[in-house]
C-alpha cells in the first residue's frame, strides 16, 4: 500500500479550514473584541441645593466636576445641555473664569430688587436719536446693542470691576451693569439678564444714606429685578455673567461669577409668555435703574471697563456661532446716556481690541419718570 505524503496529510485540513473561514466568516482563532465605545463625556452640571426665596421656576444647578476639570475644560462651565457638547461659546469669559478656579455654591437665596414698570406701547428701552460722537442717545441704557435683523441670540457675557459710585450729599443714585438678551419690550421678546447693582440709597426713612451693592438676575417684563442675596460684592470685586436661553426647554441659564472671592452661582429660570425667547438682540449694558416707575440720577462710578464681550447665535446651542460683541455680523450700536432735559450723563468708547470698551461718567443728571422721554 503506497504511504501517504506526511504534508498531503497536513495540508488537507488546512485547506478545509480556510475554505469554511471564507464561506462562512469564521476562523478557528477566536474572534477579536469589539473597539469599546468612546467614554461618554461626564456631565458637568447637575440639579440640586437649596433655594430661597426664588420663585418656584427657579432651579439651581451644583457641578459634578472639580475645579480642576473645569479648569481644563472651560467649555464645561455652559450649563444649558445642549451647549454642553458645542464647546465653549464665550471662550473669553469662561476661561477667565475657569482660570479663576471658582467655586461654585450649593445654595441660593434671593430677595426682592427694584420694581420696574410693565412694558407699554412697543418704546425700546433704549431710546434711539443722535448722541456725542455718533453714537445713539439713550435715556434708560448705555453700552452697546446688537441691531442685526433676523438673528436669534441664544446667549452673552462679559466681565467687568465693580465701581464705587458716588453721590452728592442726601442723594439717591442707582446704576445696573449687566449683560443680556433679547429687548424686553413684551412677552413675546423676554430680555434676559443680570449683573451688579450699585446704589446709594436712602435708609432709615432717609435719615441715613449709604452703598449697597448686589448680583442679581431679571427677567424682564415677566418680573421684577431679583437680588441674590448670598453671592458677596463689593467694589473692587472682578466680575463675569453669562446668560443662556434654550428654546427647547424655553428655559434661561444664569451664571455669575465673583473671580475675586473665587465664588460663583450656576441657576435656570423658566421663561413664560409666546414665544418668549426670541433673542432679538444682545447687549452689553450700564443702565440707570428704574425705582418706582423712574430713571434715578446717575453715580459718579468714574470709567467703567468692559472685557470678554461677546455673544453666540442661532436657532440651537448646539449649532449656535460665537462673535465678538464688535463683529459686523452683530452690527453693534454705541450708546450714550443722557436725561430727559438732555444733559449726557456717560459716554460709551469705541471698541479696542474685539470685545472691550469703556464708559466713562460725565454727570448724576436729574431723575426722570420712566419712558417719558
């Protein structure tokens, strides 16, 4: 009997496998895992804490998230979900606030700020006309307005130093610095806002006048100034606020920032009305405030810089576009300040670099009846 060839007998099965691998797809080695899914990103926000004195549709937000990790990833610091995954859309703000390590606070306790009147008519709280060196005339805001057309604002900081205002003796004197968006001219436009107040008000049935200095958020006209009691301020103090607004959830986002005392708030609001965040500008803004239906005289808060202005658009968070508070595409309106006699009381400057600018005092002004002029 002829001996079979030693290789023939190897061969065989070797064929035999490989033919059954190519028809069937399998091999007799085992099979290679699957690549793991990429880590889903860690969520930096989260609801909790307690709140005060608020309003029901105030929530706060406490981080899940060091310092650290936020210091390394200052896109983190967007609270609103969506925006979350777009990256940092006021890259200026956050990574000064990142830089600052700030720490955020796991309660919030409000109380009631200046009352201001229901919105009548369709009158811009910034008044249009003709003020120094080309700049709009004011008599409510001054700082600067977007007046693109057709642009939903979805969100815009800024950071600036808390002044000192002064005032002539047995005076009040009221200014609010803040950043926002949307016009507040109705329901259907909610301006959503906050910052600092600085006041010289009257105490102890005015036997007394003395500074008060506050945080605090708006949105108007669904409701009135809101202090937030618990976040410290003085002058001196550096200062970041950003403000969000996601149409899904018809919900704004609120964070303010003492980098000075490293302490800082992370809260939503429920907005009401139709259509009540349609963004129709942003602003960057210091304004005399309103105090029972007037625009009060104004303090001497000297020159006023403003950094980190900046501002993001479009119909999501998601896919919302960044742009310098001096970008065309925002065509930014300079606004000066001035009472209803016509005396200026502020002058706005032109931008240097893409998102700072400097208001400087000229004069207190006489109190006003609000929107009568």
């Amino acid at each position: 009997m002829p001996r079979r060839h030693p290789i023939r007998r190897l061969l065989l099965p070797a064929l035999l496998s490989a033919l059954f691998a190519a028809v069937t797809g399998v091999t007799g080695a085992a099979a290679a895992p699957p690549a793991p899914a990429p880590a889903a990103a860690p969520a930096a926000w989260a609801p909790g804490g307690d709140v005060h004195d608020c309003g029901n549709s105030v929530h706060l937000l406490v981080p899940t998230q060091s310092s650290g990790y936020f210091a390394d990833n200052p896109g983190k610091l967007l609270a609103a979900p969506a925006s979350r995954a777009a990256g940092p859309g006021v890259a200026t703000v956050l990574d000064k606030v990142a830089s600052a390590h700030v720490h955020f606070l796991t309660a919030l306790s409000c109380g009631q700020g200046h009352p201001g009147a229901a919105v009548t008519g369709t009158g811009s709280r910034a008044s249009a006309g003709s003020g120094s060196a080309g700049n709009a005339k004011g008599t409510n805001w001054s700082g600067y307005q977007s007046m693109s057309t057709g642009t939903q604002y979805l969100g815009s900081a800024m950071t600036w130093t808390v002044p000192a205002p002064q005032a002539p003796a047995d005076s009040v004197v009221t200014s609010s610095i803040w950043t926002g968006i949307g016009s507040g001219e109705s329901t259907s436009d909610t301006l959503v806002q906050a910052g600092t107040e600085q006041d010289n008000t009257c105490q102890f049935g005015c036997f007394l006048y003395g500074n008060v200095y506050y945080f605090f958020f708006e949105l108007y006209p669904q409701q009135q100034q809101v202090v937030v009691d618990n976040l410290g301020l003085e002058p001196g103090d550096s200062i970041a606020s950003v403000v969000q607004y996601d149409p899904g959830t018809q919900t704004a986002y609120f964070q303010l920032d003492n980098l000075t005392r490293k302490d800082g708030l992370n809260f939503t609001e429920t907005l009401t009305g139709t259509d009540p965040g349609s963004g129709s500008h942003a602003e960057w803004i210091l304004e005399r405030t309103e105090v029972d239906s007037t625009w009060t005289a104004v303090g001497d808060f000297g020159t006023l810089d403003i950094t980190g202005a900046q501002a993001y658009a479009g119909s999501s968070p998601a896919t919302a576009q960044t742009y310098a508070a001096d970008d065309p595409a925002v065509d930014p309106l300079a606004i000066d300040l001035y009472d209803c006699a016509g005396q200026q009381l502020e002058h706005t400057s032109p931008f240097t670099g893409s998102t700072a600018f400097t208001m400087t005092w000229l004069a207190y002004g006489s109190s006003d009846p609000a929107y009568s002029c």
